[in-house]
C-alpha cells in the first residue's frame, strides 16, 4: 500500500476536526500530497428544483462564501507543523458538489491512494449527514474512518475471512504497521455453517465431523497464509477464533487499535457493499478503521 496522494473531508463544524488532523499526520509521514475537500452542496440530487434554480443563479457568491468559511476553519484549526506555515489555497479544494459527491469526484479525478473522513460514535453510524454512508459505498480507495475521539494508535488488526481482499488487507496493515512502527494481529473468525439436520440412519460425515473438518481447514489455511506472506522484521501474531465474525472482531479491537479490514461487493448500500460484517464493526468500534474495497477495477470506468 502506497500513500502518495490523500484526499479528507472537511465539514465546518468539530466532526471533521480529528479527521483532518489524522490525515496531515499520514501525509507528512508518507511524504504524500494532500487535498482538503468541502462540498459546498451548489449542486446534487437531492436539491428541489426550485433550490437548485436559486443556487443557481447566486453560484458564484455561495462558492466564494463556502470558499471563505473553509479557509477561516482551517486557519483556526491546523496544527500540524508541515501544514501550518503553509498557504491554506496550496491544500484546499471548495468544490460546488454536496460532500460525498466532491469527495469521490476529487478522489477518481487525481487517483488518489487513500481518503479520509470523520465519524461521530454518538451520532448513527460513521455519518456526517449520510456522507460516511455514500463515500464508503463507492469510493475506489481504501477510506480511513477517524472517531472524533480518535486517539494514537499502538496496534494494527487486521480481520481476514481468506477471500480475495485478504493480501489488501494484510499488505495495507504490514504499510502502516513499518510506517508507525506497530505490531500487528491477524484475526480469522470461523462461523460455523448452519447444516442441515442428518438423522442417525441416513450415511454419510456427521455434521459436527464435517465443522470439525472445516475449522482445520481454515486453521491451517490462515497459519500458512500468514506464515508466507513477506512481514519483513515486523512483529507479528495470528489468531483463530470462533463466533460472530463482529460480534469477535469487536471484542479483539481496543481504543487504541487501527482495525485494517476488507469489503465484499460493489454497488448498493453501504451494509450491502461492505457485507454485515464490517458494517456492524465500523458502526461499534470505538478506534479508527481503514476499509480496504475489493474491487475487480481500481477506478472503474476510467
């Protein structure tokens, strides 16, 4: 995983805050571009006709209003020193899209490796006005979700359920892992399959023998994946558990963990695109989480 250019969504109130300041962080370790985007929302889908005919007509002054709002913001807020004796203008991008929509857009417009976004754990889930939602549904980059009270992290766990995102997820926590200098934790959950009722008489394995014969298997499929995989000199532990796979991720996961996990799917909503799983993590846990998409195309239709 190579982070060269990062995007993060700026809002005007205080749930973007730790966000943006994780970001910075990120790109001044990785020696990575940054763009800060606010969505002015001129524009979108949701806009009644006779609204967006005003936004319309007054286009030029809102963007100019939108435009000055997020440089006080930033003014105000940036600390980071790579950042701070900076020109806001160098890193700030208003665009007149509502906020998903500018994030996205700006994300397949430079390629970029990573987007960051903010999440409120007292609001519903990863959500500043359904943005969270929409970015993660269909964004083409892995997305960095940081809680308001997000804090350093001193572990990386990584969850991986042996599907074909599994060498993301474990080449995007062993990045982090070297960059911060972090162990890592690899989690493989077994949830047992739901078999259907064999009675005494009919031949054939019994169904526990054939759970039996499953959970070795994955036991040892993750011990070799694993093993072979090139961590370098990081150190390293590997974990099998049995469960509900979120109901056991969450339970592994403390404040001070980065939860590296991946997604199933492409289109629909975000429970649909990141499976059950990962969507109860990223509503329950209580650390920053990196979703990495399994995506047969990086940036589909370009």
């Amino acid at each position: 995983m190579e982070l060269r250019h990062l995007v993060v969504g700026l809002e005007l109130g205080q749930l973007s805050n730790q966000a943006l300041a994780r970001a910075m962080s990120l790109a001044r370790e990785f020696g990575a571009r940054l763009e800060v985007v606010h969505g002015a929302g001129l524009e979108g889908r949701h806009l009644t006709p006779a609204r967006r005919a005003f936004l319309a007509r007054h286009a030029a002054d809102a963007l100019a209003r939108a435009t000055a709002a997020a440089r006080g913001k930033l003014e105000l807020v940036v600390e980071d020193p790579a950042f701070a004796g900076r020109p806001v203008e160098d890193y700030l991008r208003v665009r007149p899209e509502e906020a998903a929509e500018a994030l996205l857009a700006t994300v397949r417009e430079g390629g970029a490796d990573l987007l960051v976004i903010g999440a409120h754990r007292q609001r519903k889930p990863f959500d500043f006005g359904g943005t969270g939602r929409a970015v993660l549904a269909r964004s083409p980059c892995p997305v960095w979700v940081e809680p308001a009270d997000g804090q350093r992290f001193e572990r990386i766990l990584a969850p991986i359920d042996l599907s074909p995102s599994t060498d993301l997820v474990l080449a995007a926590a062993r990045s982090l892992a070297a960059r911060f200098d972090v162990p890592v934790r690899v989690l493989h959950v077994f949830v047992p399959p739901e078999l259907a009722y064999v009675t005494p008489l009919e031949p054939g394995p019994r169904p526990a023998n054939v759970i039996d014969a499953l959970r070795e298997e994955e036991r040892g499929a993750t011990r070799e994946l694993v093993g072979a995989f090139d961590w370098g000199a990081l150190p390293v532990e590997t974990e099998f558990a049995e469960g509900q796979a979120a109901d056991v991720i969450l339970a592994h996961a403390g404040p001070r963990d980065l939860v590296v996990m991946g997604t199933h799917g492409h289109t629909g909503l975000a429970r649909a695109v990141l499976g059950s799983t990962a969507y109860r993590v990223l509503r329950h846990a209580t650390g920053p989480m990196l979703v990495v998409p399994q995506r047969a195309e990086r940036y589909p239709g370009t």
